[in-house]
C-alpha cells in the first residue's frame, strides 16, 4: 500500500503539476523508516580538516594587476552572451509573516524581485548586451512571483520550479498537519540541478550562447553579477567558483577537506564536535558555475531535516546544490561582505532588512561597470 493513497484530490494535482516523484518518495521514506537517513547519517565519514592555505583564492581588489585580468575577462563574456544569471525564489514562504520574500519592498520602492532582476537589466544596457535570467520557483511562490514579475519593467525570465514532496514523522510515516492532510514542502535549493535541466532552462541557454551561469538566493541582494567575480572563475580553470565570506560571529557551510579533499559542507555535514572556529570563512550559496556541469545527473545527499509544523516536529529531507563541489573541480573565491563591492547582504526576517537600508544604499548607487 501506497502512502499516497487517500491524498485528497487538491494536495495530488499540486503533487503532479509540480513534478512529485512517488518512487523517489517511497524510498526515502524506507530509509528514514530504516533509520539509514536520521540526524546522524547528515555527518559525513571520515576526517574532516579546515582548508589549506592556498585553498581559498581571495577576488582582486582594484588596482591590482590581477584585478584588471580579472575584470576584462569577464567584460569579454558578457559581452559575447556567455553568462547568465539563475536567481532562487522557492522555498516555503515562511519568513516574512507567510509572505512571498520576492515580491516584499526590499529598498527604495524595489522589491526583492524588481532589486535582483533590475540589477541584471542595468548591467545589460550598460553594456548593450542582453543577459537572461533564469528564475527557480517552488509551489508556494510560484504564482505570486509570476504575477508580481510581470508588473515590472524587466525582461522576462526563464521561468522553472523546484519540485514538491510531502513531510514524514520520524518512523518514515506520513505527516499530517492539523487538518489531516499530508504537508508539502520545497525539498532544497539541491532540487536547481535536475530541474534547471530536466525543465529544458539547460537548453533554452545554451542556445542562447550561455555557457556559464552565476547563481545566488533572491534575497542575498549584494549578488549581482560582477565582471571581476565572472572573470575569476574563467580564468581559475575550474568547473564550479563557491563564494566565501570572512565569518563575522556567523554560521553555516564552509569549504573543508574530507579525507583530503576540498569540498564545500553545510554545517549538519560536519562531524560532531568539529570545531567550526577552525574555518575562517563561510559559504553564502552564491556560485558562477559552467552550464556543462548540468548536463550529468549528480547523486547529491539528502539531509535528514527536522522543522516545527503545526507545534510538532516533522521531517523533510533536503538536497543543497553547492554539494556540486563535491563532483565536479571547484574553486574557492573570497568575496567582501559590504561596502561598494560587497556580496554578501542576506536578508532573512524584516528586522535583517531594516538594519541593511544603509548597506543597500550604498550597493545602489554602485555599478559593477564602476573600475
């Protein structure tokens, strides 16, 4: 028997419009029912080192020679129409009292959306190129980003969606929220690399002339596309460029070596009791990635998640795309967190975006064609 037998008829059209995958579901859940998949199973086997030196390139700062190779090369591919933007805008909605973060003022009359994609669009004219954008939804804000896109004055995105699975109790069973209905939810920004292609956004690009593309959350409004950040990664050599930032008092993924190896983890795959005191920096889930690197299926982890819904706890199983680094040759790229230049300006809550309306101000009146 099924688990998806008796799903009600709403939640099972939501399930096929967004791409379920009911084979898939059923074997995680013997794995969570097996307790192959629990907190435990996140960490990963062996030793786990903090980076060498050497092991994180720091991007030129202006002036410096390597600054002008830098910022030529990637000016050259933008110019040629190598290079796009892909944006997250899935997930669940929750933080913003429930609210759509994309569609929320950001600064100056501009939403998260309307900062994003018009931020893309200035670089273009400025360059008299065009630059796609492709945008990553989920079933929670999927029709709420559409509508609020198309009252903007930008060009229209690639449109694609994550896809959808259903929350479990702990024994592997079914989750039911206080209705009684099986609760769905956004399986990770780890779903970017099967649906960017299986979507056909691989293709729509390609033909387009792309062969690299820059991805960063829809809130990390310091992310824009930066010819110096472009041009480091093309001239590094390397498949996949994981953007780093100097920890400031913050948690999260990290570049480490496992087993000797320099891969990028996210802070449930460290082995307990590492001390993160030992990395200086920290990952901010914006990377410029070669469009080759989604043409393979990739066997990416699935972490064991646990989330309060409806004042239980319940389980979702997760996938992060930047474990792409663990797969293909990746490099390390340290980015400043604020000021002209800066990259790393998330906004998580409303309390996170009224304390960046400085920050935000100052990223505005800068160009990435300023230097």
């Amino acid at each position: 028997m099924s688990a998806l037998d008796g799903v009600d008829p709403e939640t099972r059209e939501l399930l096929e419009r967004y791409g379920f995958d009911s084979a898939r579901f059923e074997e995680l859940r013997g794995r969570v029912a097996s307790g192959a998949l629990s907190p435990a199973s996140n960490a990963v086997a062996g030793e786990v080192e903090p980076p060498r030196e050497g092991d994180v390139d720091i991007v030129p700062s202006p002036g410096a020679p390597a600054y002008a190779e830098a910022r030529a090369a990637g000016l050259d591919a933008l110019r040629r129409g190598r290079v796009a933007s892909v944006v997250l805008a899935g997930g669940m909605a929750t933080r913003f009292g429930g609210m759509v973060k994309g569609v929320v003022e950001a600064h100056a009359g501009r939403s998260f959306l309307s900062w994003k994609l018009g931020e893309t669009a200035r670089l273009a004219v400025g360059l008299g190129v065009e630059i796609p954008t492709a945008l990553m939804t989920s079933f929670s804000t999927d029709e709420e980003t559409r509508a609020h896109v198309r009252g903007l004055d930008v060009p229209e995105p690639i449109w694609f969606s994550q896809s959808v699975s259903l929350r479990l109790e702990r024994d592997g069973s079914m989750f039911l929220d206080a209705g009684g209905s099986p609760s769905p939810y956004a399986p990770g920004h780890g779903d970017l690399v099967d649906a960017l292609r299986d979507s056909g956004t691989v293709a729509a690009l390609r033909k387009r002339g792309v062969d690299v593309v820059c991805v960063s959350n829809v809130d990390n409004l310091g992310a824009r596309l930066d010819p110096v950040v472009i041009g480091a990664h093309l001239l590094g050599g390397v498949a996949m460029t994981c953007e780093v930032a100097r920890k400031e008092g913050d948690m999260g993924g990290a570049p480490a070596r496992v087993e000797g190896r320099l891969v990028l983890l996210e802070t449930p795959r460290f082995p307990p009791g590492f001390d993160h005191d030992r990395i200086t920096v920290f990952n901010t889930n914006t990377a410029t990635i070669d469009l080759r690197v989604f043409d393979d299926r990739h066997d990416l982890s699935w972490l064991y998640v646990e989330k309060k819904v409806d004042g239980r706890a319940a389980v979702q199983l997760e996938r992060l795309y930047h474990e792409l680094a663990s797969f293909v040759p990746a490099g390390f790229l340290e980015v400043p967190r604020s000021g002209p230049r800066g990259r790393f300006l998330p906004i998580k809550t409303p309390a996170d975006l009224e304390r960046s309306q400085p920050l935000l101000a100052e990223l505005l009146a800068a160009s990435p064609l300023d230097g």
